[in-house]
C-alpha cells in the first residue's frame, strides 16, 4: 500500500473515533522512525481522551467495543484498541492483551 493511500485511511479512522461521543479528543501519527533506520510508513498510532465519566453513557471498555465494530468496516487497515493500565511497571505498548516479563540473576 502506498503512503498517501495509508494516510487517507489513517484519517478516516481518526474521524471515527474522533465523531463517537464518548470521545473528548484525539491525537494521532504515522510512521515511526525520527531518522532512524527502522523509519516505517506502515503505521501510526492514536491517543484517545475519553470524556470524563460523567460526560460519557459508557464506560471505557464499552467504548472500545463499540469502536472495534466501527473501525472494522474499514478496509485496508488494522486498529487495535486498548485501555492501558493506570500504573505500568515494566513492560512495553503491544497490540497483545497480555504481555510477560521474565527476568533471571543469571
């Protein structure tokens, strides 16, 4: 796929989470690199605020079900949503639901 075609379906995606009501803003970006050799076209990432839970009907794992359905329609393009923990120890951003650490005094 070419970039400009990424880009446009990058946008869309940003639309929809940006148009769900639940939604206060949303930061996004493609490609990863800052000069690196590893510089990738193929991806981005989104930050999602959610509205404050007074301001919002659902809670933080509804709405993420309900965006997976809505950014499913889109063709060409792989979202993978998730709520990360408050406090992270450790560890990395995956698109997995579960992450190990294991760790040896050898």
């Amino acid at each position: 796929m070419r970039p400009l075609r990424l880009c446009a379906k990058h946008a869309k995606l940003v639309d929809i989470v940006l148009k769900d009501p639940n939604v206060q803003s949303v930061m996004s970006s493609i490609g990863v690199g800052n000069g690196s050799p590893n510089m990738t076209l193929n991806q981005g990432g989104c930050l999602s605020l959610a509205k404050s839970r007074k301001q919002r009907k659902l809670k933080v794992d509804e709405v993420i079900t309900e965006l997976n359905a809505k950014l499913a329609n889109i063709r060409d393009i792989n979202a993978y949503l998730q709520n990360p923990p408050t406090i992270t120890i450790g560890g990395r951003q995956t698109k997995s639901l579960y992450q190990y650490t294991l760790s040896s005094p050898v």
